[in-house]
C-alpha cells in the first residue's frame, strides 16, 4: 500500500500530472472513471492501488474463522492532473463454513 503520507507532501492539487504520480506511488492496480455529485460536469479518472489478504484465525470442523485485511487508494485526476484521493481500510474476522464430502 502507497504511503498516504506522501500525497499530501509530495503532489499538488490541479498541477502534479500522472507521471508525477507514478513516479511517486508506482504502478497502480487499476483503472476507472468517476463522478462527483458535488461536479457532476467534471467526469473524473481514477488510478487505484491497493492489497488485500486473510489469514484463517479458528477451524472446527466445517467451520473457518478468517481475518480479512484490505487496504484500498483511489487516486483522481481531471484533465490529466491529481485532483486528490480517497482511501479505505478495513480488516475484520468472518466466518465460513466448509461442505463435508
């Protein structure tokens, strides 16, 4: 996961390009568009990053416990330029149940 840190110290809002951002974050994972309510006439693109991953935490029986880790960053530009970003995390236990054969 990219650190969040350096998008507010290294990137400047309407003036760092895409190059400025792969340079900084690398690579990312995907691609997307999006819309703002707040400026629905400004039709944003979107470069994430992101990881994800789970660990079983408990087994009895058919039964798995699993502790579930993501971590996703949502990087916007409009017209080629960063326009900010918005990142999620979350990690939590699940459970899951196995068919007997």
């Amino acid at each position: 996961m990219p650190n969040i840190e350096l998008l507010e110290t290294q990137l400047t809002k309407g003036v760092s390009t895409k190059v400025d951002v792969e340079q900084l974050l690398g690579k990312p994972i995907g691609e997307g568009g999006a819309l703002s309510g707040l400026e629905p006439d400004r039709p944003r693109e979107l470069w994430v990053y992101g990881e994800s991953g789970w660990s079983i935490v408990g087994l009895e029986g058919t039964t798995a416990r699993i502790h579930i880790d993501q971590q996703l960053l949502m990087v916007f530009f409009v017209d080629g330029r960063f326009d900010g970003y918005w990142w999620n995390s979350h990690g939590g236990p699940v459970k899951a149940r196995f068919k007997e054969e």
